[in-house]
C-alpha cells in the first residue's frame, strides 16, 4: 500500500537501494501523491498507515516467499537440495553464499521497506495527534505501540541475517526517523550492541503503549515483552532479561497447548492459530481468487515460502510427483537428531507377484512408532512427526484426494535415479510439515498458503528463563526444560513424568558424537522450533557453526560443508553502497 509522500519514497529508494518499477515518483506534480498536509487526517488514514507496517511482513523479500527456503533453511541445515541445478543456492549451505545474489538481497531491501514504513506511520501518528479528539489518543497510543514493536521486529530479522553475532561486532544501520534532506540518507552500521539497545528501546516503548491491549492478531503488550525478553538476553543482560521472562511467565496468561492442538498448529487450520501460547505470530491468508496464477509474485495476505520445500506424493501412476517446486527437503542428519534410527525405507522392499511393496514387518513397525510415539525407548522424539512428513506412511490431499507422501525425489517410488547420486540405503528423504499446506498443490492455491509463522511462542520464554537461570538454580532450569520436553510428549507440563529429563547433562535424542546429544536445554531449543526458522539464531548467538557443521558434513549428494565464522552473516547487497555513502557503511568480512 502506498500512502506516502515524495520523502518516503525517496528513503524507499536510496536506503534499500532498490527502486519500485518505472513510475516516476520524483514527479512532483503527480495528482496520486499524497502531502504530508493532508494526510493523515483522520483516523481511518492512521490505520492505513500501520497496516502498511504489517503488509511488508507478506513482501516477496520476507516472508513472502524468501526467508525460509533461500535463507535460513540453507545456513542452519533444515533443508538438503533435491535441486542441485543453481550453485549460489547450494553455496548458502556449505558456507560459501556469493555477494550480490538476489537470494540474499531481497531481504535487505524488504526489510527496510518495514523500516520506513514504520518510520513513516510513526511521523503519521504524531503529526495527527495535533488534529485528533480526546476520544482517539488512547487509539493512537496503541496504534503508536503497534508500530513501534512491527520497526524492532523488522530491526531484528535484519541483525539475525546481516548483522554480526558478537556484541562489539557490526549490527545494520539504525533508521528511526523519516530522512528530511539527502545529507540524511547516508547512515553508518550501529555497532551490534546499539542495534540490540535500538530493538529494546522500541519494544520497550511498545510495552508500554500497548498495556492493556489483548487482541493477539495483532502485536500486544505480551508481544513486545516476551520479544524485548529475547533481545536481553542475546544483548546478554541476563538480569534484565530474566525479568521479562518473569513477568511474561508469571501474568502474560499464557499456558502450552496441548499436544494433539501442537501438531495440528502448522498447517494454516485456523482454529488452532492464534493459541494459548503465541505471543506473536504472523497472520497468513490464502485467497488465491484474488491473486494471478502466480499469486507468490503479487501483493497478497499469504505466503509461497512452501513453494520451495513442498512434499512430494506417489501419483496414480505410481510415479513421485512434486506438490510445488519441491525443491528442498529435510537433511536426513535432523532425522537422526530425532532419534529416528530405522532402516532407510527403500532397504525395505519386496516383491509380490510382480508388485513391489513394503514389507509387512516394516510397515507394522512404522505403524507402531506412530501409534505410540513417545512410549518407546528406541523410539524418535514424536516432534518428528510435528515437524516432518514420513513418505508412505503420511498423506497430502492432491485435487481432493488422499496420497501417500513420497520421497524427495523423481520416478518410481520404488527406487532412486542412479544420476542423483543418492543411496537407497541410507537416503531418507522426509519433506518438511511445519507450514505446508496439506489440502492440495501450491498451485490449487496460485501458490498462496495461510499457514501462520509464529515469531515467540511460550516454549522460547521457558527455555529462555532455564538458560538465564541454570547457574543459580538448576533445578527450577531443569524444570522449565522438562515443562517443555512433557508436553511434547502428550503429558502434563506441570507435572513430573516418565520422560523428565533427570540432569542438566542427561542423555537426549541426538546421536552419540552429536554436540546436542547430552545438552537437554540446546536440544530442546532445537527440536521444539524445527522448521520455524528460529535454529539461526541460536547457531549464531552460541557460535555453534563449526560444531553444526562437522555434524551435518554435507549437502546436495557430497558437496561438503566448509564453516568459517565469516558465513555468520550474508553479504550487504553491492548495490546499497552506491547509495549509502557513509563511510561507516562497511561490508561483512569475507565477500
């Protein structure tokens, strides 16, 4: 939506240093532009201009359809390539991401579009509030309190995917106001620990204005604190940070969903979105009747991120076929990590009168695992079946019919190609559940789907408050762990159970060798938010990539996974520079 004056689409411009298409928006004439004199002018316009705020979250750089699958999938190994054709895509996996690639650029420049989105509801707000009755402050301090938290929301997907990890490191570029003249467009990289003191600032601020607000589709005072707790303790203020958490565990009202509400929370079935235990998440909506056929390429109120990692299913003629691009598909490694320890299941094959099929001893184990999930000691972590698709075992609807998922790959469901140099006996390949549409192709949507993302979700705020806490009182710590790790397994959350982890250092599900594998707290964080792009974050903050690395050795049949520390961020698009002079503005190390 574009409700801005010739300023804003000037900040637009040279901040991301990506313009907008052909019109020409320095006109000045131009009748459809609007002056900062005569808008806002009235409240209805105010919520136009914060709406704006929350559009950018559904933009083709971000969320939209970039975020998952050409970033963050790729540098924390959620994915592995059933792809291999484009080698900047494989080389954002094994630690060589290429400067100006537009699968790291577009971020960059949706993000800022947030940015001085927000800058400019902000200045919207506060020139209204001279016009405005007394009947409408209380709604513009909300509207104020909205904005502000949506500008520190934006701020931290920037640092988690360009700024460096370390506290004295080089953050982004700090934009909090609407710039007035060109000397003001050129602005310097914050340090790390400024960028972080930014986003508090704001959440902090938001808090406070959204006290009392309580509808959760859109930011509340719940989602600023639990999100200004976050930003204290990767600032490493631990004590600051503990009182956020404090307070959000102790009187947000907040409790864990169960685990049949957890499971179905994924997949865009509104009735379980929006739960006890999200404080914010983003609202997706599939209308596909309002979108081209290529609904991932226009403005919409969804997402087509799935495009890239959707599953495959056996057909009726008995071949793999794709449910979108399918492109990416679970790395087999965070199988593993699950405790899944079963033989590959093409090692499982026979043939019957000409037929071939799944042995019945296999398929009567597999059954057994899902059955009692978590019952079992040689058994996976049931968040697995949460996070992933088992082929054969699970369905995807394909124009109103039920299929059996497929592995990640092309031909006969029976076996792999010999060109793709994947074994049949160790090759796996489980599409991911988490935000996929299951109720048909991508393309019966025009690539639109209405799963929605969730930004902080009670289990971060306890596995946050154990990690603040662990050194002074390990057994509240290991509690708050174990709250996290019942309910996962279908028990009370606030009761002891058979599965408690009984240490700090006890035994989890990732294999031996693996660094998660006796680390109850870092496995947790692990597997309670696989698939929801949250595993960066703590790789980057822990500095765990040499560690993640070693254990996930490679990707795309053999390429191998080189770490060096300079892969903790992603090149600042070349572009940005030629219009952001500054001479603080400096690239990452490394490209």
């Amino acid at each position: 939506m574009k409700y801005f004056n010739i300023r804003y689409w000037m900040l637009g411009i040279l901040i991301s240093g990506i313009t907008f298409g052909c019109q020409d928006y320095l006109e000045l004439d131009d009748n459809s532009s609007i002056s900062a004199g005569s808008f806002p002018t009235t409240l209805e316009h105010v919520d136009l201009l914060v709406a704006s705020t929350y559009g950018v979250q559904h933009d083709w750089g971000f969320l939209g359809h970039y975020w998952h699958g050409y970033g963050i999938y790729c540098f924390d190994h959620t994915v592995d390539f059933q792809w291999r054709g484009t080698e900047s895509w494989i080389g954002m996996s094994i630690g060589m991401a290429e400067l100006g690639d537009s699968k790291l650029v577009n971020e960059w420049r949706d993000l800022y579009r947030g940015i001085y989105y927000s800058n400019s509801a902000l200045e919207g707000i506060r020139n209204y509030r001279s016009l405005a009755p007394e009947s409408e402050l209380d709604r513009l301090d909300q509207y104020e309190g909205e904005v502000l938290f949506m500008r520190g929301f934006y701020l931290w997907h920037l640092q988690v995917f360009y700024g460096q990890p370390n506290l004295d490191g080089m953050g982004v570029p700090v934009i909090t106001e609407v710039p007035v003249g060109l000397e003001n467009m050129s602005v310097p990289r914050a340090t790390t620990m400024e960028t972080y003191q930014a986003m508090i600032e704001d959440f902090k601020n938001a808090s406070t204005l959204l006290d009392g607000q309580t509808d959760n589709h859109r930011a509340t005072e719940w989602s600023a604190k639990a999100a200004l707790a976050k930003v204290y303790l990767f600032a490493e203020k631990y004590d600051s940070a503990q009182i956020y958490l404090e307070d959000c565990i102790n009187n947000s009202g907040k409790s864990l969903v169960s685990f049949d509400h957890y499971y179905n929370m994924f997949n865009g079935d509104t009735q379980y979105e929006y739960n006890s235990e999200s404080f914010y998440e983003v609202g997706n909506r599939a209308e596909p009747e309002k979108t081209n056929n290529n609904g991932s390429r226009v403005q919409n109120t969804g997402s087509s991120v799935t495009i890239l990692y959707t599953p495959f299913y056996i057909a009726e003629n008995n071949e793999r076929s794709a449910m979108g691009y399918s492109n990416q598909y679970t790395h087999d490694k965070n199988i593993a990590r699950f405790g899944y320890n079963d033989p590959a299941p093409l090692t499982q094959m026979e043939e019957v009168a000409g037929e071939w099929k799944l042995t019945d001893s296999y398929v009567t184990q597999q059954m057994d695992r899902r059955t009692n999930m978590g019952m079992q000691a040689d058994g996976p972590d049931p968040r697995l079946y949460v996070s992933t698709l088992q082929p054969f075992f699970d369905t995807v609807k394909v124009a109103g019919v039920e299929r059996p998922v497929a592995q990640a790959e092309f031909g006969k469901w029976w076996e792999l190609s010999p060109t793709t140099g994947l074994d049949p006996n160790t090759f796996y390949g489980w599409p991911l559940r988490k935000n996929q549409f299951l109720g048909g192709t991508i393309w019966e949507t025009r690539a639109v789907a209405g799963a929605n993302f969730y930004f902080i979700r009670l289990p971060d705020i306890y596995l946050m408050y154990a990690e603040v806490i662990q050194d002074t009182n390990p057994t509240l710590a290991l509690e708050y762990i174990n709250k996290v790790h019942r309910r996962a397994y279908g028990y009370d959350p606030d009761s002891p159970s058979p599965v408690d982890y009984a240490s700090l250092t006890a035994a989890t599900k990732a294999p031996a060798g693996d660094h998660l594998a006796n680390n109850p707290l870092l496995y947790e964080r692990w597997a309670e938010f696989f698939g929801e792009a949250k595993w960066w974050e703590d790789i980057r903050r822990l500095r765990l990539g040499d560690e993640e690395s070693a254990y996930f050795e490679s990707v795309a049949a053999g390429r191998q996974i080189v770490w060096r520390d300079e892969h903790y961020t992603m090149p600042i698009p070349p572009l940005e520079f030629e219009s952001n002079t500054h001479d603080g503005m400096k690239q990452n190390p490394g490209y």
